[in-house]
C-alpha cells in the first residue's frame, strides 16, 4: 500500500508497524513525540534539516546521522534479520492463486481494447455532436461558395499556352540523380499527377489542333509541355499511393507510440547538497561526523552497551533577515461577504431556459455560493481556510483576491481600514494557484528573473532586483537549484515539492505584502508537504499576510498555522479565530458545545474538527454551527 500523507492510525493497521523503529532510532538519540505521526516522524528524521528536532538526550551534543546508518542497523536488529530470512526463501508458485499470477501484458484481447476506445471515440463525439454538426456546416457552404467561382468560367481550349498549370515539381529529367528518390517518395507528386491527369484526358481537352504535326490530343501535350505522365493508369497510381501512404504512416506512427521512449530521464533535479548526502550514504561516510561514531553505534545496537560518542553541531535553518526590497505590512478584512451565479440555464431548439430546475423545486434565479461570510487577515498570520470539499473555500479566496470575473459579488472588503481598488489591490498581492505551471526550457533563477522584470516597480535597478532575487531563493531554499532545468513535471527537472516551492517564489518576486495559497501541500507526501509548509512559514516570518486553503492536513502541518478560518458546506462560516498551543484554542471551542464528543489522545484535530463539523452531524446534535 502506498501512501503520500498517512494518518497517525494508519500504522497500527499494517503488520510489521513502524512503532517498531522507535526502538532502532531511540538508541541513536531520536524519539517520537507524543502528537507526531509515526510516519511523518520516519521520514523527517532521515532529513538533515528536520532531525535535530527529535534529538533525545539533552546531556549530549546533537549530531547528525546519514540514514545509511539506520539502514545498517535495521540489518542487525530482529526485524531485518527477519525480513532478510523471508527475503531469502525462494518463491513457491504451487501455493499462489493461478488467478495471481499475470501470463499477458493486458486484462483483455486487443481487439477488445479497440472496440473500446472507438465506442469511447464515439460517446465522446456524441457529447460534442453540436460542434461536428457546425463544423460539417461551416465546410459544407464554403465548398458550394468555392464551387461557384466556376459557375461562370468559359476557358479556351485551342491552345497548350491556354492552359497554365501551376506545379510544385520539375519534371522527372531534370531532377539531380541523387535528389531523384525524394521525388518518388514524396505523396504530392502522385496526387498531383492523378489529379492533373483526370483533368487533361477528359472530354474538354481531347482534340487534336494539328494532326500532319502530332496526333497527340491538347490535354497530352499540355501534359507533356509541364512535366507530367501523360498516361491514364496514373490516376489509378496516384489513388493507390495516397491510401497506401495513408495506411504507412498511420502504422508508422502506431509502432513510434508504442515502442518508442521519451528523450531524457525521468529523474528530478537535485542540489549539491542533497547529491553529496545521496553519495556518502552510498559509500558509508557520514558527513560532518566522527568516523568512529559508525562503529560505535552499532557495537552499541550489538552488544546494548552505552558508550561515549563525539558529536558535532550541525546548523540550524536560514536565519530571518529584512528584504531588501521594504513592502507595507498589509491587513485585509471583509465583512458579509456574499457571491452568486446565475442558475444553469438549459439550451433548447435554439432557445434557453431553467424550467428543469424549477421544476425540481427550485424557484431562486441564482445560486448562492457564499452567504454573509466575514473575518480578518492579519500580517505576519498564517492563516488556514479549511472546510469540506464544497465548503466555498476556493471561492472565497479568488472572490477576496479580485479572481471572479463572472457572477455576483456583495459585501465590504478592505485593506488595512481602506476601501479596496483592485487595479491596486493587484500590485499589492500574490496567488498561487494549486496547479504549478512554468516554462520547462528554462532555469529556476532565469524564471524568477523574468516574473521580477514583469512585476517590480521600474524605479527597482537591476542590481537591486538580482539581488532581491537572491534573498528570494534563499527564503524558499532553491538557492541550490538556482541553474536547474524546471523541466517537465513527471518526465525530468523539477520535482512536485521543488516546482510548488517554484510557484511561491514567482509570486514572492513580485514583493507582495498579502498572498493566497490553493492547496499548497495538495499531491505532496509528508516529508515534501513540510518542506513547503517550512518554506510558508519562512514567508509569514518577513511580515507578509498569508492565507492557505488547505485539505486534510496532518497533525504537524496544521499546527502550524497560527488562525483558522474554517467553512462548512453551502458557503458559511462556524469559526474564525486562533488556533492555540496543540489546537487548544479550537478544541476548548469545540468541546464547549453541547453535545460535540471529545477528542481522543493523539487524534488528528484537523481530522476531528472536519467530522464534528458535517451536516449529519449537525442534525444528530441538532445544532447549526454558523448560528453559534
């Protein structure tokens, strides 16, 4: 089973828990917090940036251990001697299901799979029957309208000259010998030799001018005069090697998508940094380490003795420093904030209409997606916006940042006490959408360069803006990759973390004093989604406003957010406040209404805050909580 973002109870549910590393980690100094998932705290002790948080033993220095050791010492603990003896059977077919085993490359026959894509083919052009009936249409007309152009056209035929031929080739003899096979293989030449030839041989040109010079008739010499086979067959020619060329190129380009592989390694850019860890775990060194601190580990794990190691220091995060571009720390607050859109409207015979809806029971003319919303964004907040999927999170924010272009918007919003303009309002803010969409041919810096060029003020000089460019980099820990390739995502360059850090950095360039987030950590396991959640932070740091829509978080990441705007289905607010040391202040909210149950030791509170908050349970405890 693989999973991008485990819950804390996940490990309980799977053989072999990873509890059991605790004991392997423990003997190195590291420990699990009570409120931490075991996963997350797996994957974040391997990382030389977030493990001198779990460091256990405050009488000792903290150093760092490469997970090459970890490794080694899961081979010498019970459970990978167990794993290496299982690993070490040799498989037995006789007792597998037959039914387990795979013998083809696909479920069903190939020509099952292509009845299934042309009956797909054909749904989907059902569903689309309106534009290929237009586009039948539209092709239909244009034809009769260039057919009439001939409707009047009387032309000569008592001459070769009164004929001109317009054709795209010389004639075969004076062709150079060794370009002569790009003349036979080129499909133009035998369509334009069939069509030329069902011209010249029909009834308008089957005279002869002069027969004591030539009994030739005039579409024969026209023909000839220009460089064309003049016999009849090459109509019948020129026919098949158009279908025949068809059929090639389609099994050509059939072969080409199914054997051929893309250009390049599907492989995600690194730093230096990362490469040398990846190397000296590869080689069994430890970076920044004693060299008999290996071994002394493991005769520690062997023999379950204490001994005395030497410990180096290991460096913390970037320290916060001020920009070097200033920005006005900027609130923004709105208050009864509603938004609608028209309701479906339903095409037909030409005219439209919503009776079906009314017909169901709805009478409005617009559906309303947020209903007196109001609330606060603070500088130097992390704020979440959280919510079932169809709470109006998304709509909330794009409606705030000036995005919705359609629809119906109600409601006072202002910045820091002022009436917003959103032809200011846009220079003054950020929005990073859910999608992370770059220029693959160019470099981390080279995309950055070129969204400051477009954003800054044009007073910013440009040793100012590479420099603010650089502190930019910093902030969001792609100083490293600053000449890498953004790439394609799932094919090279980048990775999804690195790409969605990319995208907070465009909009960090552009010095913004309030920016909204769309799922930052959407698509990312535990160990990216802190990463990024680290790089958030670093931006609140500097005193900008930050608003992040969120989904499902764990424990870690939503506890790093200083306030909760949370929403519930049908575009309503049921709290908006701090959220407190280990979400005390939204559990205390919570537990204090009648009925809600307690949340349990070690559960997820963004996970309990979600079921509590649903309309079913809403009817059990037959409360509403956008009225408490």
């Amino acid at each position: 089973m693989s999973r991008a973002q485990p819950s804390p109870r996940w490990p309980s549910c799977v053989p072999r828990s990873p509890r059991g590393c605790d004991r392997i980690l423990s003997v190195y100094g590291f420990r699990c917090p009570q409120r931490k998932g075991v996963a997350d705290f797996l994957q974040e002790v391997t990382s030389k940036k977030d493990q001198k948080q779990y460091w256990a033993w405050p009488d000792k220095p903290y150093r760092f251990v490469p997970a090459k050791e970890f490794a080694t010492a899961l081979k010498l603990f019970h459970t990978g001697r167990t794993l290496a003896k299982d690993l070490a059977m040799p498989f037995n077919r006789s007792k597998s299901h037959p039914a387990a085993l795979t013998t083809t490359r696909y479920g069903v026959s190939g020509m099952e799979l292509l009845k299934a894509n042309i009956d797909r083919e054909i749904l989907l052009m059902k569903r689309n029957s309106f534009i290929y009936v237009f586009r039948t249409f539209q092709l239909t007309l244009m034809s009769i309208i260039v057919m009439t152009v001939f409707f009047r056209t009387n032309m000569k035929h008592d001459s070769v000259a009164s004929y001109v031929l317009w054709y795209p080739y010389d004639h075969e003899d004076k062709v150079k010998k060794w370009w002569i096979w790009g003349y036979w293989i080129s499909p133009l030449m035998y369509v334009q030799n069939a069509i030329t030839v069902n011209e010249m041989l029909g009834n308008s040109w089957d005279k002869v001018l002069n027969r004591t010079i030539s009994n030739e008739t005039l579409g024969v010499q026209v023909l000839k005069s220009h460089g064309v086979f003049p016999e009849a067959k090459w109509y019948w020619i020129g026919f098949g090697a158009l279908l025949g060329f068809t059929i090639l190129l389609n099994v050509v380009f059939t072969f080409a998508l199914t054997y051929l592989k893309p250009n390049g390694n599907s492989k995600a850019s690194i730093s230096e940094e990362e490469l040398k860890l990846k190397c000296s775990n590869v080689n069994n060194d430890i970076m920044d380490a004693n060299p008999l601190a290996s071994r002394a580990t493991l005769q520690l794990i062997g023999n379950n003795t204490e001994t005395n190691l030497e410990m180096l220091e290991d460096d913390s995060g970037p320290s916060q420093r001020g920009m070097v571009l200033p920005f006005p720390p900027l609130s923004l607050s709105f208050d009864d904030i509603r938004y609608s859109v028209d309701m479906p409207q339903f095409v037909t015979f030409g005219t439209t209409s919503n009776s079906e809806m009314k017909a169901q029971g709805v009478v409005e003319d617009r559906l309303i997606l947020l209903k007196g919303i109001s609330g606060s964004f603070r500088p130097g907040v992390l704020t979440a916006l959280m919510g079932v999927s169809g709470a109006g999170k998304t709509t909330l924010m794009d409606v705030l940042a000036g995005r919705k272009t359609g629809g119906y918007v109600e409601g006072n919003i202002s910045i820091s006490g002022y009436s917003k303009n959103q032809e200011t309002f846009a220079r003054v803010s950020g929005y990073c959408e859910q999608n992370d969409i770059h220029s693959p041919q160019v470099t981390v810096y080279e995309s950055l360069l070129f969204s400051a060029w477009l954003r800054l003020p044009k007073d910013v000089d440009s040793n100012t803006r590479k420099m603010f460019i650089k502190e930019v980099m910093e902030l969001v820990e792609l100083k490293p990759l600053r000449d890498a390739l953004v790439g394609l995502p799932g094919v090279n360059g980048l990775s999804t973390e690195q790409r969605k850090r990319l995208t907070i950095a465009v909009e960090l360039v552009a010095n913004p004093s309030i920016i909204f987030m769309d799922e930052p950590t959407s698509g990312l396991d535990a160990r990216a989604a802190a990463i990024v959640m680290r790089t958030v932070r670093n931006t609140v740091n500097t005193g900008r406003t930050v608003v992040c829509t969120i989904h499902q978080p764990s424990i870690d990441i939503f506890e790093q957010f200083d306030e909760l705007f949370l929403m519930k289905r049908g575009g309503e607010d049921i709290y908006a406040g701090p959220l407190g040391h280990n979400s005390s202040e939204l559990i205390k909210y919570f537990e204090a209404i009648e009925g809600v149950s307690k949340i349990k030791d070690g559960y997820n509170p963004a996970t309990w805050m979600l079921e509590m908050t649903t309309v079913s349970e809403e009817h059990i405890l037959g409360v509403d909580f956008s009225d408490i």
